[in-house]
C-alpha cells in the first residue's frame, strides 16, 4: 500500500466505522438470520437478510465490533442490497480471497479499498466475519460462525438430544 492508498484506506474505515449503513437494522420482513463471533475480542455481529425471488432484497446487521469489521460489514450491507444470489456468491469468493489470499481485486467495486487488510494479518478475520456471517445467513447455518473454528470459546446453540 503507497501512502495515497494507506490515507484512502483510513479515511473509508473510519467513515463507515462512524456511520455504519444498514446498522443497526433487521429488516421487516426478514427471512434469512446469522451470528457471527470472534472470542479473541467477544466481538459480535448478526446479520438480517430479506431474500425474495433469488434476491436479497434488504438486509440488516446488528452487534459491535472493531472498526474493521463495522466498515467490512458496512459496505458489504451496500454492496449486496438489491442483488441476486448468484451474483452475492461470485463477490464473496472475491471479496475473500482478496482479504485472505491476496488475491488480486477484481469486479469487488469499492470494496477494493479494503486489500490492504491483507497486509495485517491479524485484521483479516475482522474484515472476512461479516462475509462469512452474511454467507452462513444464506445458507440458513444456525450454528455460530467463529473466526476461531469451533472451541469451547466460541459456545454454540445446545443440540436436541439423540433418540434413545
Ligand atoms: Fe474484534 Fe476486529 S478486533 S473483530
């Protein structure tokens, strides 16, 4: 990241940090629901998807985190509204393998801004929980989603018991 980039990253976190859109919201109407949480810092967010004719027609997201993940699961809020499934799927993988592998960043629009999270290891969970809770939501998971995988940290929704 050249200097220009560094103060463009800044500035975009910062204002979305303060100024979170689709936050905090839950849709009327809403159809699809996930949690995601990381036990490094017991920070949380929930995300409200109205899905209607393979569209996600609204979403919403609840919960407090870095500033980070609040810009993360910002401009994701705006980057998904109004957008066909489909289309959400191809963006997450991008978006993902932007922020985890560094790959390169293309067709993820603004949320270019957001490579340099690469170059911060530690910030790359923050920036992917919302994708990954945004995902989890789609694919109705009801199980936590935990940066940290399943631990006795990240308490997940108690199982019905096994038949007898
Ligand atoms: Fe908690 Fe970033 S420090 S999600």
């Amino acid at each position: 990241m050249n200097a220009d980039q560094r103060t463009l990253y800044e500035e975009v976190i910062l204002e979305h940090n303060r100024h979170p859109r689709h936050y905090p919201k839950n849709p009327q109407g809403s159809t699809h629901h996930a949690r995601g949480f990381n036990p490094l810092c017991n920070d949380e967010i929930q995300v409200h998807l109205k899905v209607a004719n393979d569209t996600i027609e609204d979403i919403g997201f609840e919960g407090a985190g870095c500033a980070i993940c609040m810009a993360s699961a910002s401009m994701m809020t705006e980057a998904v509204h109004g957008k066909p499934l489909d289309e959400v799927d191809r963006l997450f993988h991008r978006v993902h393998n932007m922020l985890a592998e560094n790959a390169p960043a293309e067709g993820v629009g603004k949320l270019r801004v957001l490579e340099g999270v690469h170059e911060f290891p530690m910030r790359v969970k923050c920036a992917t929980l919302p994708w990954h809770t945004l995902q989890a939501a789609l694919e109705q998971h009801s199980e936590t989603v935990c940066t940290e995988g399943p631990s006795p940290f990240c308490p997940q929704p108690s199982q019905p018991a096994p038949p007898p």
